[in-house]
C-alpha cells in the first residue's frame, strides 16, 4: 500500500471515528448538554512518549475570566498559566503500571473547535518504559467548573486508531497497543530514523558531494568519509547529551557556510591534500545539525544510549550508501578530459544553492 494511500485511509479513519463519537453521545444522558461543553483530546503515541493536544471550550474555563465579560483573553490566560498548568498537571494523568508519567506543559493557543471558541493545550507525557499501553484519568472541570463537560479523545498509534468520550460518569480509559514497543523496536526505529534523516537532509548530501567531488582515489573517500564520520558522531552524542548547547539558528547558517567554503575550494584550489581536516572541522558543525533534528524527535529515557547510538549508526549507513552510489560514477569521469570543467561549474552551483540557504538562515531572504 503506498504511503498516501495510508495516510488518506487514516485521515478518513479518524473523520469516522469523530462521526461515531456523536452518534455514540447521543446514547448518553450527559448528550443533553450544550454543546458549548464539548472538549477534544487528540493524542499521539511517539517513541518517547504520548503528545496531547487538548481542546477546552472557553464556555468550561470562566473561573479565569477575571473581569467576567464572557470571553477569555491572552493576557488573562497568560497571567494564570502558572495555575492552569497546576490544574492540568493534578486532573490529567496518563499512566504506565499505576505511575504517573512525567508531565510537561508545552503551551497554548486561543482557537475554535465545530465554530466553538476555545483554548488548545499543548501536552507532553514521557514514557519511562517502552509504549504498550497507558491509563488515562480526566477529571478537569466535572467537580466544580463543568459537571457536562465531555471531552471527545482520539488515540492515534502509527496506523492505528482508538475512540473515547470523557464525562463525569466515564473518567478513565484504559488504551492497549495492537502493536506495542519494545526496546528492540525502538532502537530499530531510529536507525531508521538515522537513514531517513541523512537520505532527507539536503545540506548534508550536498556538502558530502562537494567533497567527494575532488577525491581521486578511494583511499583519499576513506578518509573524507572518516573524518566526517568521526567529527560528526563527536557533536552528535555532546549536544544529545546536554555537554553543548549550540543554537540552532547558527548551527543552520554554519551548515550553509561550510558547503560555500568547500565549492569555492573545489573551484580555486586543484590541491586538496588537507581536504581530510577541513572535512573533519566542518563535520563537527554537520553534527550539531544532526543533534538538533534528534532533538526534535527526542530520545526514550528507557533507551537513551542505545536509541542514540543506532540513530548514529543510521546516518552513517545512509551515508556509506549514497558515496557507494556516488563514488564509481565520479570516479569514472575523472578520467574524462573535461573532468575539471565539471568540476568548476558543478561546484559553482552548489555555492549558489548553499550561498542562498545561508542568506534565507541568517534572515537576509525570506526562507
């Protein structure tokens, strides 16, 4: 089945299960409510643990409606998110074996849900273990604010769907995983990841060919292909585990810079005996860049070491394949006459292509 064939089957999955949720509500006593009452959850197991996006009608939070005008403002909920998180915190609870999951508040937003205004919580649970199911306890609102409140929850798990409907009556859920994680299959997974990040990571594959570009011998892509490795695999593994703390915005702009520096070598240069340490200065810079696309994706604490290890393992896998594609292709044309030429020019639209990333990231062009 091809990806967005998947991907349409799970979005018209997930419309039908919104559908049977008001049908299913109907059922209930607590349906007589008005639908200003009505709260969704959309939840989304991940490799380190459970994403929650939560929506709360405003109609359920006038207790911080503190001039009492009926509607809720930014500055009224940004002056009492220190206690609204305090809320969410003590009457949303996800567990794993009867234990609470680490908590963390991600944020907000002032939106609308069915035309209904409202505030979507950002939520974070981290998973001390491997993900094969969780308990939900929902008790906002139902003992003081909103006893009818609902909320309607959808579990989305890889390709797999679950439904729920919180009220007073119904405040627990227990959701178990058709396809539940294991240490195996996590550190499976980003290795995976590692392929898909290097395979997807144009700055990188671009700044790789450049240097390949100049390389006669597979003894001198050994080294290239080493020093990168080595330099990139040292920042990777400080930054992931908190001994740097590069930022970002110029970790992205260095990226830019290093492949700029290393076309305009190509093209001025036909001497690259040091190509090797260059490339192992500049891949620590890559590797940074590397720590921060794993840091988006976080990292298990049940697997930490071994998820960031083959994570790594990964990148280099996905790299070792693109030079073994590569390689024989600019070997054999090195020893066509108008190698140098190709060279030049081909070196020379890399330079613009890397010369407008780093304009577009250090804020010069629109990115």
């Amino acid at each position: 089945m091809s990806r967005s064939m998947s991907v349409n089957i799970r979005r018209c999955l997930i419309l039908l299960i919104l559908a049977s949720f008001f049908c299913i509500s109907n059922d209930r006593e607590t349906s007589q409510a008005h639908p200003l009452n009505n709260g969704y959850s959309e939840i989304t197991v991940q490799e380190t643990g459970v994403d929650y996006r939560l929506f709360i009608p405003e109609y359920s939070l006038t207790a911080y409606d503190t001039d009492h005008d009926g509607r809720l403002t930014e500055n009224e909920l940004s002056s009492q998110q220190a206690q609204i998180e305090q809320e969410l915190r003590a009457h949303l609870q996800l567990q794993q074996d009867m234990t609470d999951m680490e908590f963390s508040f991600r944020g907000w937003q002032r939106t609308e849900k069915e035309s209904i205004p409202g505030v979507s919580f950002s939520l974070y649970y981290t998973s001390a273990q491997p993900i094969s199911g969780f308990t939900i306890q929902y008790n906002l609102l139902f003992d003081d604010a909103d006893p009818n409140h609902l909320n309607f929850a959808v579990i989305l798990d890889g390709d797999d769907a679950d439904q729920t409907i919180f009220d007073a009556q119904h405040r627990t859920y227990r959701y178990q995983s058709l396809h539940p994680a294991t240490a195996l299959t996590t550190v499976w997974r980003y290795f995976v990841l590692g392929i898909e990040h290097i395979l997807t990571g144009y700055d990188h594959l671009l700044f790789l060919f450049s240097l390949l570009l100049i390389a006669g011998r597979y003894m001198d892509m050994l080294r290239i292909v080493t020093a990168f490795t080595v330099a990139h695999s040292i920042t990777l593994i400080a930054a992931s585990t908190g001994w740097i703390h590069p930022s970002s915005s110029w970790v992205e702009a260095g990226i830019a810079a290093t492949i700029c520096y290393v076309a305009l070598e190509n093209i001025w240069s036909s001497r690259h005996e040091q190509r090797w340490l260059v490339t192992f200065v500049f891949g620590l810079i890559h590797g940074m860049g590397f720590a921060g696309a794993l840091g988006e994706i976080g990292l298990p604490p049940y697997a930490f070491a071994s998820s960031l290890l083959t994570f790594n393992l990964g990148v280099e896998t996905g790299q070792l394949a693109v030079v073994a594609a590569v390689m024989p292709i600019l070997l054999w044309l090195r020893k066509k006459a108008g190698y140098r030429a190709l060279v030049i020019y081909g070196s020379a639209a890399i330079f613009l292509q890397a010369l407008w990333w780093l304009l577009e990231r250090i804020g010069l062009l629109p990115g």
